[in-house]
C-alpha cells in the first residue's frame, strides 16, 4: 500500500487532523460516485478533503486533495461527469473513465442503470470531451445463468463493440468468479439468478472466440484480475489503475512524472541520423517518448491485480444501481438506506452523510 505523505488539515468543525495526500485518487472501486456522488465528490475537491471509512476495521480517516495530480474514475453511469470536466482543465487534474458498459438488459440484472443506448452516447460525449483513449470500455463481469449463454455474451459484446468503433481503444473483461465472492453469491441466490460457473474450458473457448469477434475491431483485449493466463488469444492481463495511460495523458505534468518516476524525452535528428528509441520507451507521439524507471504497483491489491498505487475515497454499501450480482452492497435496503441518508446531508464529510 503507498505510504501517501501525511500532514495535519482543519476539519469543518475546527478539529485538528491528521490527512494523507495521494497524487493518484480512484473514485471508486467501492461505489459509482460519477453516477450517484459526483457533486459530492466535487465539493470535497473544493473543500479541500473528505473522510474514508475502512471497511475492513471501521475506523475513520481523512483523504486531502491538494496533491492530488490524477483521478481514475469508475461507473457505470458517468454522465453526471460531463459538467465538471472543466473544474479538473482547471485544476490541471487529469482523468480517465473506467466505463462499464454491459447488456443485461432483457435479463433485468442491472435494473438500476440507463438503456444502453443511452449509455453508449454517454460513451461517445465523454470521449468527445476527453480524447480516444480516456474511456474505456469494460464488459464486466461476464455472468453465465440458465438464460445467458456464452453465444448471448459474444452477440452483446459485439454489438456494443460495433457502437463503440472509433470511440475505444479497448475492451477489459471479467469471468464472474461467483464462488470466491460471498457477497455476489448471496445477492444472486436471494434474487432468483440461476448462475453457472465459469470453467477453465469455458473461458479459453471464450477466448478463442472473442480473439476471432475482435478481428473486425483491433480493440486491445484484457482481462481484469484474472489468473487465467490467455495471451495465446493476444488478451493481456489490464492495469486498471493504468500509469502508462497516465503518462500518455498527462506527461507534461511534471509533478505527476516526478510522482511516477518518468523521464521524458524528446526525439532529436542529428547529422548522424535519429537516436535509437530504448525498448522499453512508452512512446507518446512521434517526437516523444517517456521511460519508466520506478515500479508502481501497488502490492496490496491481489496478486492478479495489475494496478498502481492508488487511494481509492469509496464506501461499499452506497451503490443504487442495485444490480442483481453486486459485489459491492451487502444489501440492496442497506444501500438505499445508506443513499437516502446521503440525500439527507449532501455536504457531508462522508458519502453517507454520516458522522
């Protein structure tokens, strides 16, 4: 876990804490903070910093903004990003949308969320806004039941991927891995769902498939914390949170650079001709290339995981899109009650508007 730089902030009451300031904020794992707390999440920014609960031992800690160089967004539902993409050009904080765009539509496993042609111009605008490349597109998890078939999966994967032509660079997906998730277990067997697990057979099939779907695309494939290893299909395993595409998005942030220990280089021609590019260069347009000389991943995750460090500010138990697999949410009550008390106290230190 990053040992983020820690100082003391005032809280709005006037008490004296102790904060920690990350460089790299994700908003969230834990929750859909674009699609539900994203003025929330706004007015913290402004005010300086906001608490965490960790829900591993319930103790409360305080996250503060003013070094905060770039935010990773998750959602389902990003739309309500749109009006405050000029607050981070602003700020000179740079984003990117982790945008999972399923199609559970016809099987109601995702009640919760926008038609998907109505998510998929969401796609499109943030794009326009953002640049190719600052969206990307998960199909996440890949959930087979007694109505979903590994074909049903393919024909809703292409014809999103279809839409998205021009818009995505890639495509990131997940096996639904039902039995190591106790959560998503219980939630689908409380509401009905007949699910089947993945076997290692069914997802290298899958695969293959996939691989031969993608032909008419080149989107680059990965897969998200999965063990499998399928690079025989040219899938590789995904950096979620992703410093590669942070350097090609914001490599004239210094900060940020120093942060991720990136040198940057310029391409010079010279009487003796253009100097040999080193193997391992990220390259950023023709005349630019950066080199990475510090790991940043972030140990604490799974050992599937590919992320770098990040601070993720979520809180599970606060998402209302209340999809029928939710991994999330203990509960879909104790979610819409943890929503209503926000909806009570938007302004609040805490998502849930609590104490």
């Amino acid at each position: 876990m990053a040992q983020w730089k820690k100082d003391k902030i005032r809280r709005e009451n006037g008490e004296e804490v102790e904060a920690q300031f990350p460089v790299i904020v994700s908003a969230s794992r834990s929750t859909d903070i674009p699609a539900f707390y994203a003025d929330w999440f706004f007015d913290r920014m402004e005010k300086g910093y906001s608490a965490w609960t960790n829900p591993f031992n319930n103790k409360q800690s305080y996250v503060a903004y003013r070094d905060t160089r770039f935010i990773v967004f998750w959602s389902k539902n990003p739309k309500p990003l749109l009006k405050y993409l000029p607050y981070l050009r602003e700020r000179n904080i740079g984003c990117y949308i982790q945008y999972t765009l399923n199609d559970y539509e016809a099987e109601r496993l995702e009640q919760g969320v926008p038609s998907v042609e109505n998510r998929i111009d969401t796609f499109k605008q943030l794009v326009d806004e953002l640049g190719k490349g600052s969206v990307v597109w998960r199909f996440d998890p890949l959930i087979l039941t007694d109505k979903i078939t590994p074909d049903n999966l393919l024909e809703k994967i292409e014809r999103i991927g279809d839409s998205l032509l021009g818009y995505t660079e890639k495509l990131v997906f997940s096996f639904a891995d039902i039995a190591s998730y106790r959560k998503v277990q219980a939630n689908l067997k409380k509401n009905n769902i007949n699910y089947q697990e993945w076997t290692t057979e069914a997802m290298d099939a899958f695969a293959g498939r996939l691989e031969q779907l993608n032909k008419k695309w080149g989107y680059t494939l990965a897969t998200c914390g999965e063990n499998i290893d399928l690079d025989k299909y040219s899938i590789q395993h995904n950096h979620c949170v992703d410093d590669t595409l942070m350097i090609r998005k914001a490599y004239k942030d210094k900060k940020l650079m120093d942060f991720l220990g990136v040198e940057i280089k310029t391409i010079e021609n010279t009487l003796f001709g253009t100097p040999s590019i080193p193997s391992n260069a990220i390259m950023i347009n023709a005349d630019t290339y950066a080199i990475k000389k510090k790991d940043n991943r972030d140990k604490g995750q799974r050992t599937a995981c590919g992320c770098m460090v990040s601070k993720d500010i979520g809180e599970y138990n606060t998402c209302v899109h209340l999809c029928e697999y939710c991994y999330a949410n203990a509960s879909k009550q104790i979610a819409q009650a943890n929503y209503t008390a926000h909806m009570q106290n938007k302004s609040s230190e805490t998502i849930t508007g609590k104490k």
